[in-house]
C-alpha cells in the first residue's frame, strides 16, 4: 500500500479572493520522480490541462518544463491574479500507483475551513470537480459535515454553484465546481447538453475549448 502525501503546502498569496481547490496530484509528485515536461508545482502534471487552460485564457504564454523559470511563472500569475491553491487532501493510501480519484483510501483531508478562517480576502472556492466520490466539492462538504454547516444552492446546472455562511460571521463564501480539468472527465464533458450544443454550431471545438469557456467566467 503505498502512502500518497501531498508534495505541496497551500500557495496562497496575501490579496488571494480565489482558492483552487483540488485533491493530490499524481503519486510521482510525491516520490519525485517526475516525467518530462512535468512543472514541480500545484497541477504541474503534463498530463493536466489546469495551466493549459490558463495559459490560453490570460495568453502566458507558460513553459511546461521541470525548471525554476515555469514554477516562478505560475507564482506569478498567481500572485498578480490573487488566487490560491489549497487541495482538500493531505494524504491517502492507495493500492495501485495512479492518480484516480476513487482509488484513494483512508484519506486525511486537510481543513480548509480553518484555512479560510485565516484568509479572511477569499471568498470564492474553484473546485476542479465535483461532488462525485473522493472530488474534492465530495471531500469539502464531508469536512463541513464536522461543523454541522451544509452547502446551499445558487445554481444547480453546470458548473454547480453553491454558497456557505462561515461559522460566527456573516461572512458568505461562493463555490464553483468546475469540470475536471482532466483527460479523465472528457466522457463526462461529451454527454452535457452544453457541449452538445457547442458542437452542433462549431464542430471544431474541443473538450478543452468547452472548458476554456466555462473556466473564463470565473478566473
């Protein structure tokens, strides 16, 4: 059984409004063993499509290689954009050596709540996913669980759009639980409606311009 940590602690800048919220990236990011064009950072695996995505919405024009340079660029755009990154999963146990969500055991979340607590500028959470088994919307309202808070709808079509009141405040957090931005959820992203639709008017577009479009309206 092998024990996946997270390699990363939460990079949140000081004027951060926005938290990337995901889960652990994948085991060779723990154990360092990193493939080429892999960037040795938050949803840095050459196989994502997180810093792709950004990359055409904010014309980066981002290097996805192992080096400082494509780490610092990221810290950057982060920093000037006031967004942070803090995955729900400290660690996991897994039986096979993947990246899948559903095959994470005995999961150690981290607790966001207390993270918010002292971010007090943030006030939208981006999950890259949702509230299937082990995503991260999944882990964040099982955290939630544990203070009696529950997530309340805004809008039930997707990206679904929720909101939470934070405890002994009257301070209103926003989540948005974005599509995957994974090869793994393109199955899902053909069967919507939504995507469809696209399709049928611009049959040249991808799962990664349908994403690209959803994820500009809230980056």
């Amino acid at each position: 059984m092998f024990l996946h940590t997270h390699p990363y602690p939460p990079f949140i800048p000081e004027n951060a409004t926005k938290l990337i919220v995901g889960t652990l990236p994948p085991p060779r990011f723990t154990t360092g063993e990193l493939k080429e064009g892999d960037v040795d950072f938050c949803y840095g695996s050459r196989d994502g499509q997180l810093w792709g995505i950004l990359d055409r919405i904010f014309n980066l024009n981002l290097k996805f290689e192992t080096t400082a340079e494509a780490i610092e660029q990221r810290k950057h755009f982060l920093i000037k954009q006031g967004i942070g990154i803090c995955d729900m999963v400290a660690s996991a146990k897994r039986e096979k050596m993947d990246a899948s969500d559903i095959g994470m055991q005995d999961v150690v979340l981290r607790n966001l709540l207390e993270v918010l607590q002292q971010t007090p500028k943030i006030n939208t959470l981006l999950f890259t996913g949702g509230n299937s088994k082990n995503g991260p919307e999944y882990f964040f309202r099982k955290h939630l669980k544990e203070y009696n808070i529950s997530l309340k709808v805004i809008s039930n079509t997707v990206p679904r759009v929720h909101s939470l009141e934070m405890p002994n405040s009257t301070r209103i957090i926003k989540t948005v639980s974005l599509i995957a931005p994974s090869g793994a959820a393109n199955r899902a992203v053909g069967s919507l409606d939504s995507y469809k639709k696209m399709k049928k008017f611009f049959p040249e577009k991808t799962t990664i311009d349908f994403r690209i479009e959803q994820y500009k309206s809230f980056f």
